[in-house]
C-alpha cells in the first residue's frame, strides 16, 4: 500500500512540474507584437522573437473581440517602449510556439490575468 502512495505523490509532482512550467525571457528593445486576423471578426494577439538565434513565435490563450486585441496591443506596446522590459510565457522556451501571460518592466505591467 506504501508503494502505491509513493507511487501516486510521484505522479502528480511529476504532473505539477509540467503545469508550473513557464519561462520569462528579457528585451531591450520592442518586438513584434501585432493583432491577427481569427474567424468572424475576431482577433488573436500574436507576436514574435529571435533569442539565442532560435526563432519563438506567441499568441494569447484564444482569439478575442477586434477591440479587446487592440487595446491590449496598446497596453503591451506602452510597456515595451519604457525601455527594457521582460514576458513570462506559460511554457518552457523549449517550445517554439508559446502562450504570453505578462509584459512587464520596471515602471508598468500588462498582465493577461489582469483583464
């Protein structure tokens, strides 16, 4: 029976990892961050970036509302041009395609939790 718990606590620490795995990478400079044509008017925040010449493309979780894209392009935007800012994504720079979850420098924030 110990074994089998053992087993088990194993299993879902294992499980847990690969839910809390995520990764924050740093800019000096903007990127490209643009809003992209979905299925009957609706909109996906998408970008893209070079790091260690590996090439990343993001998005947000789903496609949203033309004027929601838009105004959060806005919000990102005004944090990538305070200067050198960081993304944390929900996913390990392992991956090539990844989910955006924050934009943040040291004088303002977007956060994809916020809205």
């Amino acid at each position: 029976m110990r074994s089998r718990e053992l087993i088990i606590g194993l299993v879902l620490s294992l499980f847990s990892v690969s839910i809390f795995a995520e990764s924050k990478i740093c800019f000096k400079n903007e990127i490209p961050v643009y809003c992209e044509d979905e299925q009957e008017e609706m909109k996906s925040l998408s970008g893209n970036f070079y790091s260690n010449s590996l090439y990343y493309e993001f998005s947000a979780r789903r496609a949203f509302p033309m004027d929601w894209c838009e105004s959060t392009l806005l919000e990102i935007q005004k944090v990538m041009n305070k200067g050198k800012f960081c993304i944390v994504f929900e996913e390990e720079l392992s991956e090539s395609g990844l989910t955006i979850n924050k934009v943040e420098s040291s004088k303002n924030s977007w956060s994809y939790f916020k809205q």
